[in-house]
C-alpha cells in the first residue's frame, strides 16, 4: 500500500473532503472523502452514471461543488476557477483543437498567459521528444491515428507542468490490443511526473494495471478505497464483488446471506464424489464450456441455484459434475442490504 | 444534357442582361440588329454622380450592416447555446419568431424613428434596420453553429486558462468560420437589395444605393424605357456579388450545410 492514510493540512497532494455535488433532487456526487498522494495513481472506477466524471469536473472546476472541499498541495482550491487550479485534464474525447497543428494545440495556451517564445520552444521540444512527436509537428488532428491522438492529448497535459494530473477515459478511444500495450507505457510516464493523478476508468482490468489505489464508485457514493488486490479479495459489499473480477463472482442464495463464489476458487469432479471436510458442494450438469486459451470457463447448471462459472485450467469429462470450494473462501453478503457480512472469509494467500 | 439544360435555366436571364447592356438600345427591339457597344456602360459611369458612387454606397452600408450584425449576434448565439435547455429553447423560439415577422409591417415605423432621431440621409444609420432585421437569423444559423462544436474543446481551453475572450478569439470562432461566412453573406445580400427602407430613408442621390439608384435609372424618362441602361447597371451591381461568393464559396456551402453532414 502505496497511499499515505492520514495527511495532515500540509499534505502536498489532493484531498477531497466531504465532496458533494447535487443538481435539482440528483446527487451525482456524495460525500466523497480520499486522499491521492504525489506520485501516486488513483483510479475511479464504476459503471457509467455513478459519479466518476462528476467527481473529475469537480476537481478541475468544470462544475461547481455543492458542499465539501478540495485541496491540492496545501491550499483550498474548491472556490478557484480551472484556470487557476493548476491541473491538466485528458478528456475521453482527447479535446485536440481540430483547426490547430499539433505544435500549437501545445503552445496556445502558454502563449495566451504571456510565456516566452524561447521559454515555450524549449518545453515543445522536450515535450515533443518525450511522448515521440516530432515528426508530427505540422501535423492537424485530423490527420492523426488515435494513439497519436492520445499522445499530443497527454503532451498539452505534460507540458503545463501541472500540480494534479486528471484522465477522464483516456484509453476509450483506442481497440484493444493498443490499449493493453499502452498501459504499462502511461503508467511509467504518469508516475514520472511526481504529481498525483485521478484516473477514470470503466474498465476493472484498466484500473487494476494501472493505478495504485482503487476507489469503486456507485451512485456517487464511494463504496471501497484500497488497492486492486485488496478490492479483489476483499470486497465491501457484493456491488466492488461484482464489478471486479472477470468472469464475475458466482452469488448463491443461502437464507438471508448470499455466498460469493469467485470462479477460480472453484474446483469441479464427478458426480457423487465425497465432500472433504470444510468444503461445501453442489452437484450440477455441464451446460457449456468457454475456451480461453490457457484456461476454461465452465458452466454448470445447479438446480435451483442457477448456473455457476467455473475458471479451470483443464476442461470437464463428464458432464454431471460436483462444483465445490473451501467454505473459508466464500465471501458472505447480507442478501438484502449486499453488505459484505463480518468474519466470512480469511484473506486468502497464494 | 440534363446538365446543360439546367445551366441555361440558371444562368441565361444573366447571359441576356449582359448581352443587352452591350448593344445600342434601338437594337434591342430585334434580336442580332446593330452592332457591339459599350454606351451603356459609358454613360452609367460618366452619370452624375456617377455609377459608382452606388455601388461604393452599398458596399459601405453592406459592410458595416454585416459588421454591426455579427458583433451583436455572435455574442446573443454563445449566450444562447450555453444556456440551460428550457431557458435556451423558449428564447430560441422567440429569436425564430422575430425571424419570421413581417418586415413590412415595421416599414412606417421605421420611417417614424428616422425622422425623429435624424437618421435620414445618413449612409451608416441604414445599418441599424438591416443589422435590426439580420440579427434573429444570424442568430439561429450562429447558435447551431456555436452548437456543433463539443463542448469538451472549450472546457480544454478553459483548464488551459483561457478567458472568455481568448476562448472566443482562438477557439470557437477559428472553428464557426463557415457559419460566420454563410451568416455574413446573407446579412451583405440581404442589405444590397433592399429597397423600400433604403428609399424612404436617403432621398440625396449620392448616398443612394444601388437599389433606390437603379429604381431611378429605370424611371428617369416618361417616355422611353432605358433597357440598354437598365441592362448595364444589373451587369455592374450583380458583378461585385458574384465576385463574394466566387471567393467564398467553399466556406458558405460547408456552413448552410454544417449540421447536416457532422451529425
């Protein structure tokens, strides 16, 4: 664990203090406290509409706050204008200005606070060379590829030297393969600024790559801060359970409490085999297999309580299974409230 | 063919005048009679004051109704497309409804307020009715405009510290380009051929323009109508337009039809 849990009033990095924003009877953003140190990358992680853009236009001052405060390094920013926050933002849409080369979507804004015209080509170069633009110089939006998009994005972000670093989506735009290539590359950059960064992000396999703390966001309420490992093993409530890990966490109804079965933790054999001690079981059909490559995901029917997955290195043979696992590996929620029920399970080790 | 069919249609009304200001007027009863001149042209431009005295006073009250136009609409189609949705749609429905009001019906008005606050034969004071009536569609054409831009781009420039001005200046107005080449234009037409107010307002023949001044033309003699004249002063007054639109064409197409291809 990376994050300083406690920062007193000189604490150098951002600080969100009871932060709330409420528009009409919508409240977008609640009571959201945390704390993001120099140096360290924070994501926001959640589904669409659960607070996390809001809470990155606040920070930067797009939106007013309804209540609560930010700090960044030391001073109270929650009533200063974007301009004089000192932040840089990436937006999702990257937001080049379409009819300025790339050289100028870098430099008009250093220009336009009277920088020096040596002052501002010095930092072109450096930036340009750090995030490899030179070539494109010249070049209009238009006619650049989205990685090449998203690199003059970072580049007018870098160049302003900025106290807080701010993503909103920054890989959205980008297919697949680019994106798993590019993040361990914008880890080392972003880290290399020595600035804290919030990033926002949809994407659990994104969040956990690439930052250090985690916060899971719904309804603009935060529901668990820690790092990736930590919301993994040991979620809050069935809400973080669910919406990290791929495939999703199995759930099964047990009265009142709901068991949260994670697919790797299962473990399949035929039919009728005896149960070990301090193992719990159900007997199930095959339904259909999904073949990853390295690993399968199976799916078994049982009865009454629905189909679970299975992640196993090695396909099923038979088709009547016995799906079990280590009674100490259930996570227990209440089934109502989805609040993850004490003592359930012990933080497993491998 | 078809193509050919149809530039005849569009450009053969031009073709003729041009064809008739270049012939001696007793020629023009029967076609191919007499020979070549430029008569016509002679004597609009050695007219007193002469022809281009007009043409200078509607490019002057062209001009500074396009600018007065702008300068105003500019400003009220930010304000619009920023504003709340239901605040932004009734003032847009009001701004549409004075778009659509009947020009006429402001005509006696109008002359009212010309005579009181000395505003007759004054080349510039045209510019306030003609920016007056421009102003709601130059607003509405503006506004989408304005709308068509994300407004991702302005809130990047805003964390890059820019006022509202600069944002103006640098940003939304380099990328409103066609919109406020398409509005300019209609607002420069528009002026160059009005007539009623223009008429009412200027009554010394040399701060005509070239509407009132070709009415003139036309009616200067009870008994002979100067088609030769008439012809001539058509060719020179059309001639400055089709130069505007030559020089701008690519921007006034792609601003009339910004929305529809961006989507």
């Amino acid at each position: 664990m990376s994050g300083p849990m406690s920062a007193g009033d000189g604490f150098q990095g951002l600080k969100l203090r009871q932060l709330s924003r409420r528009v009409g009877s919508h409240t977008l953003v609640d009571q959201l406290s945390l704390t993001v140190a120099p140096g360290e990358i924070l994501a926001l992680l959640g589904p669409s509409g659960c607070g996390k853009s809001s809470t990155l236009r606040l920070i930067a001052g797009l939106d007013p706050a309804s209540s609560g405060e930010i700090q960044l390094g030391g001073r109270n920013i929650t009533a200063l204008p974007p301009a004089e926050r000192q932040v840089a933002m990436v937006f999702q849409s990257y937001a080049l200005f379409p009819h300025l080369s790339v050289e100028r979507n870098l430099s008009l804004g250093m220009e336009l606070r009277g920088m020096g015209r040596a002052e501002i080509q010095r930092d072109l170069d450096q930036v340009l060379a750090l995030m490899q633009l030179e070539g494109l110089r010249q070049r209009k939006p238009a006619e650049l590829s989205g990685g090449q998009r998203q690199r003059v994005a970072l580049a007018r972000a870098l160049i302003r030297r900025p106290a807080l670093f701010l993503l909103d989506e920054p890989m959205s735009n980008l297919d697949a393969q680019l994106r798993d290539n590019l993040r361990a590359e914008l880890r080392t950059l972003l880290r290399s600024t020595g600035v804290p960064v919030v990033y926002v992000t949809h994407d659990q396999h994104e969040a956990m790559g690439l930052a250090d703390r985690i916060v899971v966001l719904r309804e603009g309420r935060l529901q668990q801060l820690g790092t990736a490992e930590r919301l993994y093993r040991d979620p809050a409530n069935r809400f973080v359970a669910r919406f990290l890990g791929s495939p999703t966490v199995n759930l099964i109804e047990r009265g009142t409490t709901q068991l949260g079965l994670r697919p790797e933790l299962l473990e399949l054999t035929d039919a009728g085999s005896p149960v070990p001690q301090g193992w719990e079981a159900l007997e199930g059909q095959l339904s259909h297999r999904e073949w990853l490559g390295d690993r399968v995901i199976s799916h078994v029917q049982c009865a009454e309580q629905g189909t679970l997955r299975v992640l196993s290195r090695e396909a099923p043979i038979s088709s009547a299974l016995q799906v079990r696992w280590r009674q100490a590996d259930a996570l227990r929620f209440d089934a109502r409230s989805g609040e993850r029920l004490p003592g359930s399970n012990t933080p497993h080790t491998e | 063919m078809a193509r050919l069919l149809l530039l005849l249609w569009s450009l053969g009304p031009m073709l003729w005048q041009l064809y008739s200001s270049l012939k001696p007027s007793e020629a023009l009863s029967g076609l191919g009679a007499g020979g070549w001149t430029l008569e016509n042209y002679r004597q609009l431009l050695q007219g007193d004051p002469p022809f281009l005295t007009y043409l200078i006073n509607s490019v002057v009250v062209g001009a500074s109704s396009t600018a007065l136009t702008l300068a105003l609409a500019v400003p009220c189609a930010y304000a619009l497309s920023r504003l709340g949705r239901r605040q932004a749609r009734a003032l847009t429905a009001l701004v549409a409804a004075a778009a659509a009001f009947p020009a006429v019906l402001l005509f006696l008005a109008l002359l009212e307020l010309a005579r009181d606050w000395h505003l007759a034969n004054q080349l510039l004071a045209l510019s306030l009715p003609y920016a007056g009536l421009c102003l709601p569609l130059a607003i509405l054409l503006l506004q989408a405009a304005f709308a068509d831009i994300p407004v991702e781009l302005e809130e990047a420039a805003l964390i890059e510290g820019m006022g509202l001005w600069q944002r103006l200046r640098w940003i939304l107005l380099p990328l409103m380009a066609p919109a406020m080449a398409s509005s300019a234009l209609l607002v420069f037409l528009f002026s160059w051929n009005e007539y009623p107010i223009a008429l009412t307002w200027l009554s010394r023949t040399e701060l005509l323009t070239l509407a009132p001044a070709m009415a003139r033309i036309a009616g200067s003699s009870v008994y002979t109508i100067p088609y030769g004249a008439c012809a001539a002063a058509t060719v020179l007054g059309s001639a400055p337009l089709i130069l505007l639109m030559l020089l701008f064409q690519r921007q006034i197409i792609s601003g009339l039809t910004q929305g529809a291809i961006k989507g």
